[in-house]
C-alpha cells in the first residue's frame, strides 16, 4: 500500500466510524484500524450492546448506511471514489435485497416473499434462488432496492458532511497511530445528543 | 432474547391467536407461548375441530390472516416491523400462490394451472417447476397474489385495531407467565359472536 | 372426510355425471361413486360407445366440460369452491394446451406446432417441451388456451344450472347410497333430447 | 378404427393425394391407402420423377400444401377437425421455420440463418438449437413461418373446394377398395393442366 | 445431382467467382467447378496473394459479398432460390456477427464485445457464448448484423446485373467443361478496372 | 504478417503509448515493439510509478483510455479498421462492465453490486454471474458501459489527433527498429505538460 492509499484508507474506515456512532439504531465502535486485515486495508469494528436475535427494518436501515461510511468519506473528501469499497457495497446490497425480498419490508412489495430458494442436487450440492415473478415485479424489486440504498447514502453523507471536522481530525490521527481503541476513539467522538435517542418505539404503548 | 425482544414476540404471538379466534372459517387457539423453539421465538397452536380433506377457498382465506396475525400485531403497536415474521410471510406467500396457480382460485385466471411440475433425473431427484406461461399472465399471477396477501393482512389489521385492548391485556399477561393454555386464552378472549357464524355455505341449499 | 365434505364431493361427482350425460359428444355414465379411491374422495365414469382412434375438436371441448363438471357443481350449488377440484384443472389445462400447441385446433394460431419436444439424455431419460416461439405467441397461447378453458367451464355451468333440481335429487340420493351404477343414474336421469342429436358432421356429405 | 374414422381417414388421405397431383412443383402420387401403417390411420406415398439434391422455394411451398392437404380435406367436407393430422401439422412447422431460419428463404429476414445449432456433451450426445436473437426477431420469425403455413394451407383448401365432386369420389371409391395404386388413382384423376405447366424457371433464360 | 440442378449449380458457382474478381478487398478466384465434393455440389476456390495476419472490415464485407454471390446469381437468372445456398448464408452470418459483437465493426455499438465466451466444464469440454447484454442490445445486434448482410447482398447483386453477360456465358462454358482453371476463368473474365484500384488506405498517408 | 500489416501494428502500438503517456493517472511507457509475442503482433507495456492496492475510477478510466489508444490510431490514420483490436476491446469492455457493476461506479445505478457471482459444481469447477435484476437496469447497465468506453474512446482520439505529427513520426520510426526502449520513446515524445499534473485529489484537503 503506498502513502496516498493509506490516507484514502484512513478517512474511510473513520467514515464507518463516525456514521455507526451517530444513528441511534446503529452499534458503537470498538476499534478503528487501517493495519491490513487480509483482502482489506483497513476494518472497523462494532458491536451491539446485547446479543440480538431480531432485526428490525430501522436497524437494518442505519446497519446499512454504516456500511456505506466509507465510500461516503471518500466522496465527501476527495474528488474521486476507488475500489476499497466493493465489499461494502457487496454486502449492503444482499442486505437491502434481502429486506426487500425475504423479509417483507417494502411497503410497495407487501408482506411477502419473491423468488423461491431452490436445492439443486447434482454431485455436488447447491442453493440457488429461481426467480418466480414477472418482469413488473422484477422492477418494482430493483426500484425498492436501490431506493434503499441511495436512502442509506445519502444519510451517510449528510452524516459526514455535519461531522466534516472530526472526520479529519480523527483521520489525520488514525493516520499517525494506526489503531485506535473503543476509549481513544469516543475521547476524539464523544456520543452525540442525536444517537442518545434510543430506540424509542418499544416504549410507545 | 433481550427484553425488549421478549416484548416483540409476545405481541406478535397474541396477534396471531386473536385474529385465528375471530375469522368464522378459521381453527381455535389450542396454546400460545413465549417460549423459544427451535428457530422460532414462540408459537401459536391452532387445530381444526375435525378431520380436514378438503381446503375451501374461505378457509384458506382465514389462514392466511391468521398467519400475517404476527406482524400486523407488530404494525399496529409499534413503529418498526421485524424478521420475526419471516416465516409467516414465506408461508403465506406459497399458499397465496398455490390458491391462484394450482387450485384455480383466482376468478380472473380461472380454474386452471399455471405451470408444470417436472421431474429432473440427475443422480439425485428433484422436482422443479417450469414456467410455461407469458409474462402477461406472470404479471396477472402476481397481481393477483398479492391483492390476496393484501386482504389477508388488512383483514388480521381491521381484526387488532377493533380487539387493541384485549391484544394489549393478553400480551402482557403472556409476558409474565410465559404460556397460555386454550382454557387461559378462553378465559382471557371469550368467542366473539362473528367466530359463531359458522360455515354456512352447505346449508345453503 | 367429514360430513360436510362428503356433500360436497357428491355434488362434485353428480356434477361430471350430469355434464357428461348432456353433451351429445361426451360419453355416456358408467358409475358414480363417493367411496375414496386413492388421492379421490369418489369418482364417475364414463366409457366412449366404441373404439377411438381420432379425436376431434368438439369431442375434447365436451371432455373438458365434463372434466369442470364438478368444480361447476361446486360454485353453482354453495358460495364457496374447494381444492377437490385440483386434479381436474390440472387435466383440463394440459387438454386445451394441448389442442392448441400440438393439435392445431386454434383458428388464431393455425394448423401448426408450437414449442419442441427434446429428449434430454443424462443419466435418467426426460422429455422437456422446449419453447421456441416469441412472447407475442406466448400470450397468444394463453388466450387461446384460457378461451377454451372458460367457454367449456360456461358450458358445464349452464347445463348444472338448466338441470339444477336433478343435481340435488341425485345428490342427494348418492349421499345415502354412495354408489350409482350406469343403471340406477339413467332411471334418475334419462338421457335428454339434445344428447341424442349424435355427432352429425359425417353425416352431411 | 371405427366406422366413422374410416371415414374420415379416407378424406383425409385423398386429399393429400388430390392436393399433390395439382401442383406443378409437388410429386406425383405413387399410392393410396386406408390400411393402418404404425401410428397412422392411413398414408399417401409420392415420389419425384428424378433424383433431387437442390430443394427450391417453389418446391417446399407445394410440399407444405401437400402435406396440409389431409387436415384441409377434413375441415372442407365436415364441420370438425381432428387429431389425426397431428404429424403432418408437426412436420409442416419445421419445414416453414427451416425455410425461414436455415435456408434464408424469407424476403423480410434475408439470406442469413437464425439461431445456432450446438451440440451439448453430457453422457450422451444432443443437439440443441440456442436462440442468439432478440425477441423482436423471434417475433418476425413467427410471423413468416405461420404466413407461410397458412398460405399453403390456404392453396390447398382452394384446390379442395375446385375439385371437390373428385374428392368425394375418390373417397368413397377409397372407403370400398381400401387401396388405390398409381394407375388406379390416375385413372380416377387424369392429370389436370395447370400441373403440366412444369417448372419454368429454368427455361426462362 | 439432375440437369436443372446442375445448371444452377453452375450459375451458383460463377456468380461467387464473379464478385470476387472485380472487389477490390477480395481474393482472385484460383478455380471453378461444377465436380461435387462432399455435400457441396461445386466450388470456387479463392486465395489471397499474400499471407494475412489482420483482417480489416473492408475486406470482411468483399468476403461477405463473395459468399453471398451465389444465391445472388439464382435470384437474378432464375424466378426462384434454392438450398444451395445454406452453408454460405451460415458462414455469413456469421462473420457478420463476429464483426458486430467481437470485433467492435459497428459504429453503433462501438469499440465493444458483446456477449460472454464461456468454458463449462462437464464429463466433455464444451463452448458456449453467454449472453450478457439488455434485450434493447440484443435488438441493436440484429439490426446491425442483418444491415451488414443486406449491403453484403446488394453489392452482390448489383455487380452481377451489371456483368450478367458475361455470368451467363461463363456458366454455359462451365456446363460444358465442368471445371476452369484459374488462368480459364481470366481468359474469360479479364479482370475489372474497378478491382486494380487496390487497398488504398495504407498509402493516405 | 506482410508488411501492410506491420504498419498498421506499428501505428497501433505507438497509439497505446502515446495516450498512456499523456494521460495524468495512466502509467508511464516501459516498452515499445512490434516483434509478434504469442497472438499479438506487438506490444506496448506500460507499468504504475508504485505499488497499488485501490483502483480510483479516474485512473481505471485513463486505462480503458489507454487500451483503446490502439483502435484509436487505426481509425484516425487509415480509412479502416482491423481486428488487431479485438483483444484489446474486449478487455476495455469487461473493465468498464466491472466498474459499473461490481464497484459502484456508475453515478445513475448507485454504490451497488449488480448480478450475483455463483459457483455452480459440477464434475468441474465454474463460476458463473447470475442476473438477478430486470430488464429495464439490464438497459441502464448497457448504456453506463457503452457510455465510459465511449467516452475513453474519444479521449484517445482527443489524444491522437492533437499529437498526430508525433505519432506518425514514433510509428516510422517504430518500423524500422522495431522496439523502443523507454528512453529512447521518452526521448521521442518527451512527457507533456498534462501529464505533470499529477493526482490532485489527494492534496485537495
């Protein structure tokens, strides 16, 4: 990795950073690094605050713009995007499909499943999805998934863009120091009034 | 299963007792609990007062709303929605399917098949369903399964919002004992009088 | 099978044996019966007077009204329909297909083939139908083929509803005695002026 | 084969010998026949004059009326058609969608070929027809191969109905002696004129 | 093979020879013959002067024309077409594909491969091109590969209507003779002005 | 090859390295040669300054630029075009295909993967790309790829046209010698002013 990288890798796992530790809904940091991890140059790690055994569409929601942190700090920084981010950009899109398609969460869709999970047995063994709507509902997939995507990015960005200067304070030090702990990093990000919202619909009735 | 999770599931069960104990053609509440088995977080039983051969398309109907109980009860009180309901919506999304492609049950389509069943010979067996139809009629197909999952869920809705007390009253108190038997739930929920309007169409005649 | 159902299924069964004992190119009764056999809750047939080496156009399009005979039954005598009816659209579906794709029967889409069979060789031996055709044929088929399908499915109602009182006293009469051999059905439904029309086309030259 | 069959297949078989002795371009008849042969009711053997390695479009139409002439002679003398001419309709699709897509013998798609043949090695050997084109070409493909079916299905129904007195002649003589050899059936039919216009394509230069 | 075929064949062959003699991009004819070889009923042999590592698109359309030269000589002599011409429209579609979607000729569609080469791997190796492309895309290939073919054949035609004097004195002396040499054949077709005016563009600059 | 050929490979190549060399984010010229290696005819290498982990969309757009550069000599020098260029077309295609879909680097479709890669297992190993969308982002996807390799493609051209005189004069060069070390190119076409711009969004902060 050379010099340039490294500073693009930093402002980007900063951008996970900051947006988890801004939405209510989203886990706090336990450590920001940009030492390489495998394929990845750099990770972010957070974690709930107890184990979780639903997922509910506003938390998947703010998991998703989480994960688009770090293309949103590359596009609020520089005036270029890289391929740091396909992974996220991977995973956030199974994440938006499958809230789409698996767990019923578009209004437009409905309480429904699309497309059937199919076991084919050859050698072998293999899950494939066979797609069993019309080409309608096909778009109307696509237009849900992607409008929750650009949703999700477009919180990120207006995350950061708030938070501009933290971003490159903190950046600017992950840089020197290489890792920084769950108490180094809430000493540079102290919890915002926002994310002390809590989770506010459970107390409602 | 944290607390706030115990809270989700107990009004999700409830909403499926309730919504079965008012619809005329479908089964009655045999016990609803709390307790997590296997994948699922709780369950509701619901048995049929006699042996079934035959499913009319009324009782499927009630089967339906039945399933969507949970997560209209989720609707209904909170403001989110969960993938607790996923399994309803997987199931309710086959039965919606099989009424429209293979009973013959959806008046614009007729009473026709959409769609061989095959039987592929590899080394394994396995038995798939091919598409033999154009995609006109692939969009009728999914038009008209999902007006049938939207009735199902806005029935098992119109259902909570008028019962609202009692779903509020029954999910506390398995909240705190964890199951009701059908003689709890009885006692709780007495039979409404449009459960006791009975299937009259065979004494129609 | 409960009570209910049982009277259901015999209309269902009085319903195949009054369509097939109307239409002048169907075949006469040889039995009807409420006793299961197999996946059947009972069953009614009805055997061609002699050989049949050629069928034509209106012979099959009275085997399908015979085929809806009992689903006709079933919506003509109480408000509801059932998934007794399942075994016969899947027949009635692959006949209408049939005379459209392989039969040449449909006035739009001419004395022509549509679609290929293909043996595929793997281990086990299969023949699959290949579609080789446009979409804009696709939809044309399924008009086609739903045309056919609703016009015998009007015909067989028409004919329960001309014949309504018969439909219920032999009903009525097979629920008590579960079985009606080609004799005890005749006496209780003498074959009716338009069945003795014969098949006149060959007759006319 | 019952008595009425019989009938039919007469018809049926005089009229694709009838059809193919009018035709400039089409084989002479070689013998007719009701006696069943395998699957068939009946057959009408022609031959050409001279060995032939070249086949000409004008060729091909004449052989597609010819083969239509038994399903045309049905729908000419009855008010019904029937199963019985399942092949022929089989064998004249192919040789239409071959003229179109093999041969470069429609105007509108032009000297080139459509679709590609390939041959797929599993355990056994096959070969399939992959479509490479759009659907809009698929689409004007089906519409040159169904003009030219029903163009040669229309010439044959003309010839039909000009020489219908002999059709019905012929048949019946057919109906009697079960067989007509070459000399039997010349002698029933002379050769009419516009067959000895011969082919005049090659003399024109 | 018969006389009327043999004639045919003849014009068939001249006129490939013909059109590859007086383009400028295509090869010199080094032999005609009317002697059958394999499935073929006659040959045209044709070579470059030099080896060739690079084919340019200009030369593609002169190898185009070339091939299509034959069934351009059965539609200017005679009233009809014959399916001599199969293999050759198969090579040219081919070739216009190839231009089209492998080696990014179409301005249309720009410097761009179309469609996915694919190895699958089963008990026998096996080839196939993916299609990994819109159906609009797939619509723009037809018409730009159909558009390369009509010119192909236009050019065709157009060279033998205005040499149709000599097409039809050196057919007559190939039914004569069956065979002519490379030298017999520019006896009797000197080559064209229009042919010397070479490769032009390697000399622009 | 025969000597036109060598020509246009040696304009070819000089094109490759003319763009790559004014371009700011491709990599500088190692190498110039027109002495065949393996399928090609020559060659151009060019390597990065340092090692790179991140692709930015910039730099892989200065790359299909510089593929292109080759195709881009040919049209701007002679009035053809050639199949040198295919191997070099299909990479820049499967480049801006993966920007698009698997980077996230198409503004219209979003940070978002398109089509899911699949490992099918047979006796073999493949791995395949599913579809897992519509048609309609099929045609989006289509015209984002058609729209950077366009775009790359005039940038070449841009390039070529305004140095055209050093083009001519590398390329003659170029077929006399054959190969062109990095000096001597250098020495040739001294690095331009645009290049030195260097990657600003790096220093942008």
């Amino acid at each position: 990795m050379n010099a340039r990288e490294k500073k693009i890798i930093a402002y980007h796992e900063v951008g996970h950073a900051i947006v988890t530790s801004v939405l209510p809904e989203a886990n706090p940091v336990q450590k920001v690094s940009i030492i390489s991890r495998g394929m990845a140059g750099g990770f972010t790690l957070s974690l709930p605050l107890e184990d979780q055994y639903l997922e509910s569409r506003k938390m998947l929601l703010a998991e998703m713009s989480t994960m688009l942190g770090g293309r949103a700090a590359e596009e609020v920084m520089f005036s270029d995007i890289t391929s740091g981010a396909s992974n996220d950009i991977e995973r956030v899109t199974k994440l938006a499909r499958r809230m789409v398609t698996r767990l019923g969460m578009s209004e437009k869709l409905g309480p429904m499943v699309y497309g059937q999970k199919e076991e084919l047995v050859f050698l072998g063994r293999e899950i494939s999805e066979q797609r069993d709507y019309s080409e309608l509902v096909a778009q109307t997939i696509d237009d849900e998934v992607h409008q929750l995507v650009d949703s999700a990015y477009n919180t990120a960005k207006e995350i950061l863009l708030k938070y501009k200067d933290k971003l490159i304070e903190i950046s600017e030090k992950l840089l020197e120091v290489e890792t920084l702990s769950k108490e180094e990093f809430d000493a540079l990000f102290p919890t915002p009034n926002e994310k002390n919202q809590g989770i506010p619909y459970l107390d409602a009735i």
